[in-house]
C-alpha cells in the first residue's frame, strides 16, 4: 500500500471528523438524559450522571423544543408510518429470563447486526456502463420482512435491455433488490459521459467544520467513562479505581507549545509519542512502534512540569496527574495495587498520559537509603516496572511521561524503561532575551496596570547566565513590584477628611533597575550545572 502525502492527510481527516461526531452524539445523549431527570424530578439520579459522566446543566443546556419526550413520539410516528403499527420499545421479564437478557445484551453488542453485513447483489458480465435503476426491499419489520424473505428463496433472475440492445441478467441475490434497465436518451449520452468534478478536500473541511462546531473545546468540559464499563475487578478494586480517577485531569492549564519558549528537541519528542501516533497510525507499526516512556531532567524551573501542562491542554488525550500521595498508601498491599489499578485504567481510557512528577520520590534505588528499604516500597517499585515492562509489549495508547530533578538517583531498571531521557537545560542567550521581552513588554496591561519598560535585552541576557526560567519570572516580578512598592506609602499614609489624592503613573522600568535586581537574586540551581552533565554523558538518550 502506496502512501502518500495527501492520503494520509486525507485519512487523519476523516477520522478526526469522525471522532469528533461520535464525541458530539454521546454528549447529547447524555445532556438529553440529564435534563429528562431533573425535569421529572430525579434529582439523585442527575447529580449521580452528573458526577460521573462530568456533564452538567451549568455548561451544557438542552435546545428549545428537544426533549426525550418528543424525540421519542417522533420516532413513534415515523415508525407507524413505515409500518402501519405501533413500535414496541419495552418489554417486561419474568424472574428467570433476566440472566438470559444479560446475555442476550452482551452478545449484541459484541456480535454486529446482520442488516449492516449483507452482501451486494451479484450481476453478471454484461455492459455494465449503462446506469440502473435500483428499487429497495421494504425495511424490516411488517409484511415487507416476509415478502423480502420470500423473494430472497425464489431465486429468480430478470433480463433486461440496455441502451445498445445487449442483454443484461441479474441475480436476485440475498438482499432481495429488484434491479430493471432504464433507457438512455440519445441527448444525454454526452452529457452522462462528461467527468463530475468534486471538490473532495472542500467536502472534508466543511465535514470536519460541522461536526467541530458542536464539540467542546475546554478540557473542563471532556466527558469522562463511567467506571461501571471498567470490568474484570471486584470491588475492592473498583474503589481503588474510584481513588485513582481523582487524579485525572480536567482543568484546563492554558498552556500552549508556543508559550514554552525554546525545549524544541523535548516538545518535537513528545509529540512523536503523544500526538503523531493518534493522528498518523498508519505511520507507526512495525518497529515505529510509538515510544512508551520519556525522562525529562534538569535544573528546576526550567520548563519541565509546564511542558507536562501543555500536553494537558494541547493534546486529546486523558491525562492522570501522578505524585507520590496518588499510590502511596498506609495499607499494607494497597500501594502496588494502587499501581496496577492507575495502568489498567489508563488503558481503560486510552489514548491516555500518565505524568510522574518527582519521580525520585517513588523510583529511587533500590536497597539505598540507611537502614535499607522498606519491603511495601520495594514491591511498589517492582510493580511499577512490571506495568512498565506490559505498556512496551502492548498496543495500547499509553504514555509514561517523568520528570525529574535528581536523575542520579533513579534505579536503573526504570530507566531502561525510559526509552528517552531529555535534560530540561538552563535557557539559552536567545531564549532568555525571548522571555525577559514577555515578561516585561515595552507596555504592559496586564491586571489594569501600565507598566511601561525600556529594556536593553541584549544585555540582561547576558547578565543572566545560569538562571532558569522560573528566576527569570521572579526577576521580572521583582522589578515591576519594585515600581508599585512606590505608591504604597502614599496610599497608607492618607487619612479621610485630607484633600483627594492626585492621579499617579508609575515609573518606566529601566534596564539599571533589573540589574539592581539581579544584584540581590540569584539562580536557584546552584551548582548542579557540572552533575548534570556527567550524567548525562553516561545515559543521555536522544
């Protein structure tokens, strides 16, 4: 199979439009549901679907003259319509039928209909150019289900004539069509062999369009599986799962990838692993096989965690947010199963992140430590790399992504399960001078405030060597409070009944005043700069 460009394109979409449709329709169906409950009065019902689907009345809201009532007499009228009688939608069971309308549901929905795997009627070799006119069976239900059925057992075949005089013979096949010819007009001839032009990539956008109109575009408002689909756990488990979902994430963080300035390399590798195989899977088989693990490490404040936020907000997948108090417990036997659980439900609701802030924390060296290790953490540990070792051998849309400060002191089969390890590096010349214009702007609105600013960049930059990105911010923060510092006294120091304080605009901040700050704020990382990069001599993984 040749691949192309434009195919790919084209099938990523598609499948996006798809998608996207699929998500609008269980949305409305749930919203639908809800809004029938709380109008009758089922209100423990709502907040339960509420709750559990993440759906509420307070984002979402029915449209006038939608409701299940109506679409249900709807469908009731269309259907007696079609079939001259009245459509049946519920039955009652006796007490020994139940277990087999169980099986009866779970077979349905793993078995497809029949109506949808028919078979297309078969027409003999004959001059095929000649368009037919093709009269449908009834739908099923009613006498139209018999006659169909009867007409599928004649096996009957139909001649016909088409515009050259030729015979034409088709089979009555099993879907039971009535196919007949249709004579051709002399003054349509040139008119039926002239080539339609379709505008196929206009279709694609306008369908993509339509069906993203409706989607929500907040992740406040991404639904989330109920846990009642979660199957093959008792309850014990399901509680632990209820535990783990606590930590999925559904605010958004705002953070875009064009707010991380520079990290090129660390943001290219995680949409290899994240976005592209979701998009382009036709890309990834075989030995391209998406990476399942990325070590991010580095001097703090340098950008780690945000990049981690940003996959939150730009990518559509669920994200589970992971410190050492979600899998850690006090019950013995409870952390290693808190561990399976947090995978098996990243599964679950796959394409899924699981970000592992502070890695260090839970996966540092096994057997060090005074005292030696305590038995509970060693079994948490291996279990975590046991589900480490299942997400490598499978197919499944799950990826590890770990952030670290101390690298040095991760145990070196979690590292192995890595597959990149990326250091998060102090900013560069180009990169600090990018986030001293954003942070202070020649004007700056932001809050109500005027900040005006006339900055040599150049030249903070320069005097900022070995400073992250989050001293930067708290150096540019330092220097705009330092000009609002000046009005305080004025403001404390009025008193009612005194005449009316005068209007005030605050000072322009001046590149000598940030290099006073400077002078009294230094970098946070210390001199970790020289361990870093032994490390990463000996497991860099690029």
């Amino acid at each position: 199979l040749e691949l192309s460009y434009q195919s790919i394109k084209t099938a990523n979409s598609v499948r996006e439009s798809e998608d996207l449709r699929q998500e609008t329709r269980k949305r409305n169906l749930l919203v639908l549901m809800l809004s029938h409950l709380s109008d009758n009065g089922y209100i423990e019902a709502a907040a339960a679907l509420e709750k559990e689907a993440n759906i509420s009345l307070n984002r979402w809201q029915v449209c006038d003259n939608v409701d299940l009532d109506n679409i249900l007499q709807e469908y009731e009228s269309y259907y007696y319509i079609k079939f001259q009688k009245h459509p049946k939608i519920t039955k009652k069971l006796a007490s020994a039928d139940v277990n087999k309308a169980r099986a009866h549901r779970t077979r349905r929905r793993s078995i497809p209909s029949s109506d949808h795997s028919t078979s297309l009627p078969r027409i003999s070799n004959g001059n095929q150019s000649a368009p037919i006119g093709v009269r449908r069976r009834p739908g099923s239900g009613g006498d139209g289900k018999k006659k169909a059925t009867q007409r599928q057992n004649s096996d009957l075949s139909k001649s016909s004539t088409d515009s050259t005089g030729e015979n034409v013979t088709v089979k009555a096949a099993d879907l039971g069509l009535t196919v007949s010819s249709v004579a051709i007009r002399d003054d349509k001839k040139n008119e039926r062999n002239r080539k339609e032009i379709v505008d196929v990539r206009s279709m694609l956008n306008d369908a993509i369009r339509g069906a993203s109109n409706d989607i929500m575009t907040n992740q406040s408002d991404r639904m989330v599986k109920p846990l009642g689909g979660f199957v093959g756990f008792n309850h014990e488990m399901r509680e632990l799962a209820t535990v783990i979902s606590r930590d999925i994430y559904l605010h958004d963080p705002n953070v875009k990838w064009s707010d991380i300035v520079g990290l090129d390399h660390a943001k290219s590798l995680v949409k290899e692993a994240v976005v592209y195989p979701i998009k382009y899977p036709q890309l990834f088989t075989g030995i391209l096989t998406p990476w399942k693990g990325i070590l991010l490490y580095g001097p703090p404040g340098t950008g780690k965690t945000m990049l981690a936020k940003a996959v939150a907000t730009e990518c559509n997948t669920t994200f589970f947010n992971i410190s050492a108090s979600s899998i850690v417990s006090k019950w013995r036997g409870d952390s290693e199963k808190l561990v399976r659980v947090l995978f098996e439900l990243a599964r679950f609701h796959a394409p899924s992140t699981i970000f592992l802030d502070e890695l260090e924390s839970v996966m540092s060296q096994r057997g060090s430590g005074p005292g030696g290790e305590h038995e509970g953490s060693r079994r948490m540990k291996t279990e975590l790399l046991v589900q480490m070792d299942g997400l490598a051998r499978s197919d499944d849309l799950v990826f590890v992504l770990a952030a670290s400060n101390l690298p040095w002191e991760l145990d070196h089969a979690m590292l192995r399960r890595l597959e990149k390890r990326i250091i998060v590096d102090l900013p560069t010349h180009e990169a600090r001078m990018s986030m001293f214009s954003r942070f202070l702007p020649p004007c700056n609105k932001d809050g109500g405030l005027v900040i005006n600013t006339k900055l040599d960049y150049p030249t903070l930059a320069e005097n900022t060597e070995g400073y992250s990105g989050s001293d930067l911010k708290l150096v540019c923060k330092e220097a705009a409070m330092r000009v609002v510092r000046k009005i305080f006294h004025t403001l404390e120091s009025h008193q009612d009944g005194q005449k009316q304080l005068p209007d005030f605009s605050l000072e322009t901040i001046m590149t000598n005043d940030v290099l006073d700050v400077l002078k009294h704020t230094k970098p946070s990382s210390g001199k970790l700069g020289n361990k870093y990069a032994e490390w990463r001599a000996k497991y860099e993984s690029v």
